[in-house]
C-alpha cells in the first residue's frame, strides 16, 4: 500500500543571497522525512509564476512567513492523509487549492516546496533514488555541465554586454571528468584572470573581472581552456538576460550604443562566426518572437534557448516552441514538478533540446540534479563549482553517475 502523508511543515530560511526563502518538511504514516528547499531568481521574467512574498519592512518585504503559514495550514489540510502515488494529482490538488493561473494564492514558493517534498518522500517510501520515480523512463543519461564563470551584463559588476558568460562541456565519456574539467577550469580562469586586474570580485561564484567586451572575455576563457588541455571538449555561450535591456518604446536593446533586433541578431552572428560559440541563452527580449526567429535561422546550428521567453510554461512553450530551438527548465518558473515535466516533455517532443537550471538564489537543495538525469536532458546549468550550493548539485551528479556506471 502507498505510503501516506502525515504532516507538511513550512520554515522560512536563507537562500545563497542571504534573502528568505521557503522550506518544506514533509512525513509519511511510515516515517519517511522529505526536506526540500527553493530558489529565487535575480532576472526573473514577467510570465514566471508568483512567489509570496510579506511585504512591510522585515527583509525589506521579502519575508516568506505567508508562503510559510499556508503550508501549514491550507497546503497541509488539504494534503494530509493523501497517499503518495500520484505527484500530478498532488500537484493539481495545490494549484486548484491556489485557483490563479500564476499560483499568487497561495505562493509558486510554497506550492513547489511542498511538490519536491512530495517527490521526495514518494522515492524514500520506495526505496528507491529520487530520479528513479519521477518518470517512467527504463534509461538515464548523466546531463552536460554547463557553467557560469564570467558575470557581467545588468546586474553584473564588470562592464559585459551580457550576464552570463558560459563554458559548454561536452565530449567526456565519465561525468567525474567533466566534474574535474569544470574546476580545473574556473580555478584557472581565475589565476588568469587575478594575473589580469588583481583580486577578482566573485557574484554568484561568477568572476566578475572588469572586462571591456565579449570578445576579452571569450579570448581569455579560450585561453584557460587551451592551457587546461580542454580545447576540444568545450565550447562558449552567453546567457544575455537581454529582457533586461530592452527599451519598450523605442524597440531597442541597450548593447553598446543600441542595437535593434536585427542588428543585435547580426553583432551575434559575428561572435559565432569569430568564437565556438554554441549556445545562446534569452538573446532577446520575451515578447521578441521576430528576434529569436531570425537568430534561429541566422544560426540554426547553434543552440537557440528561450527562458524567459518560455517560463518553463507549457502554455508558453505551445505558443512559441516554434522560434527557439531550446528550453531553459528552471522549476521556480512554474511552480510544480509535475508542470515542469510536462514544459520538458513538450519541449524534447517538439524537437526543442531542454537543459535544467537552478537560480541566483539558490539553496543547497540537490533536486533538480535528480530532475535532469530523470528527464536525460542534453544540459544542467549549475554555474561556478566554488559554492555550496553549486557543489551539492554536482555531488548529486557525481552520486548518481556512480549509481548508473557512468
């Protein structure tokens, strides 16, 4: 018989930025104990699902008590005595008790805490690892790191273009050589880069060096990488969280002296053309369909990836799979693991490749490590390997590559 929900407990605690965030006990009749924290995000997008806030001026009104309460209360009301054998049922159980289309109700922060507990315990009763039971896949593959090591853009403290500046592992036969790669490589990026401009700020775990352009950027990342021995196994990419630089009335992007969507499309090309640069992540704005339709035929062999634009929302990603040709999951975004699976599987069956991501404000939760290898998404954005909770992600990689022989 299923194991059963007995309690759900909320706890406001601290993500990596030191902010609030939201934290779910739960315990089964059996007396399992499933613990699962959330992130929050820097560059959030307006179609994102809501995350509850207090208001007031207790963590300048980013306190998460309310989220909190309605775990305990609402959430675990309605939950308590369930079985555990359907986490869609469970999911919809929430979003219903919610009754927005954004999850404002009761807070995406609060439902997703209580859905990856869910997952969580639902494994623990099993005796099996998490990702064995989020899907019905018979197969696992271990995801390819992706990695932020350069921070720039709007909230970056150097003088990038773009917030993100990525490393794109690929070509290792074990993931605990890509592991060893990823930390060899930001080690000594940041030796290059400290030899450069003395001490180096971090944000994020990113270097965030006072470099002038992209092309510094990538010819110094290309550099470490020749030094490492790791030429022919990575490749570049960009997040450029452009959303956030874009002009509403006048239609353009605040890239050097303004660019329109054409002319931004054409300075990409030039960079893909001059670097191995392979993947290219929110390179317009959310609403800019015509943008990232003529960057996917500019360079159609180039990963072309919506997050913003997508949300993790399946709605979104029946509206528009068609202009990009990868999703960015991130499953704050949405709100419920069990909508996040779907955004994946809708995404992989539209031809869309779809890498996992964790946010700026993150928590040492490990789950979506679990969610990738459940998925076999091509990607896991996991950034730096310099902060813990980075690091409890590749552990939770580097566990479960060891679990499958790979």
């Amino acid at each position: 018989m299923a194991d059963r929900i007995k309690k759900i407990t909320g706890r406001e605690i601290l993500n990596a930025k030191g902010s609030p965030t939201v934290e779910a006990e739960l315990v089964t009749e059996n007396g399992f104990v499933a613990v699962a924290s959330v992130p929050s995000g820097t560059s959030t997008g307006t179609y994102e699902a809501y995350a509850l806030y207090d208001g007031g001026t207790r963590y300048d009104g980013k306190g998460t008590r309310k989220a909190c309460a309605n775990i305990n209360g609402a959430i675990n009301d309605l939950l308590k005595g369930k079985t555990l054998e359907n986490q869609e049922a469970l999911d919809t159980m929430m979003t219903d008790l919610d009754g927005t289309s954004n999850k404002s109700n009761l807070g995406a922060n609060a439902i997703l805490a209580v859905s990856v507990a869910i997952a969580k315990a639902r494994a623990l009763s099993q005796g099996k690892q998490t990702f064995e039971t989020l899907t019905d896949a018979k197969t696992y593959k271990i995801p390819h790191v992706i990695a932020t090591v350069i921070a720039g853009g709007a909230f970056g403290l150097s003088g990038l273009e773009f917030e993100d500046y990525l490393y794109i592992l690929h070509g290792f036969d074990f993931f605990s050589d890509q592991l060893e790669a990823i930390v060899r490589l930001r080690k000594q990026l940041g030796k290059n880069l400290e030899k450069m401009f003395g001490t180096v700020p971090e944000d994020g775990g990113a270097l965030a060096a006072p470099l002038h352009s992209s092309d510094e950027a990538f010819d110094i990342m290309l550099q470490t990488a020749k030094e490492c021995g790791y030429e022919k196994q990575v490749d570049l990419g960009i997040d450029a969280a452009i959303s956030e630089q874009f002009d509403q009335e006048k239609k353009n992007y605040h890239v050097q002296a303004g660019m329109t969507s054409e002319e931004l499309c054409a300075y990409y090309v030039s960079l893909a053309t001059k670097y191995p640069l392979t993947y290219l992540e929110d390179c317009f704005d959310e609403n800019d369909f015509d943008g990232f339709e003529l960057l996917g035929k500019a360079l159609p062999n180039v990963q072309n990836v919506g997050d913003d634009l997508f949300a993790s929302n399946i709605k979104r990603l029946e509206a528009y799979h068609k202009v990009a040709n990868g999703l960015l999951l991130k499953i704050n975004q949405i709100g419920t693991v069990s909508e996040a699976i779907a955004a994946a599987n809708y995404a992989k069956n539209h031809g869309l490749d779809v890498t996992v991501s964790l946010r700026s404000g993150e928590t040492t939760d490990d789950f979506i490590a679990d969610l990738s290898v459940a998925l076999s998404t091509r990607q896991i954005k996991l950034g730096s390997p310099v902060r813990a909770e980075r690091n409890m992600k590749y552990n939770r990689l580097q566990y479960i590559a060891t679990v499958l022989g790979v």
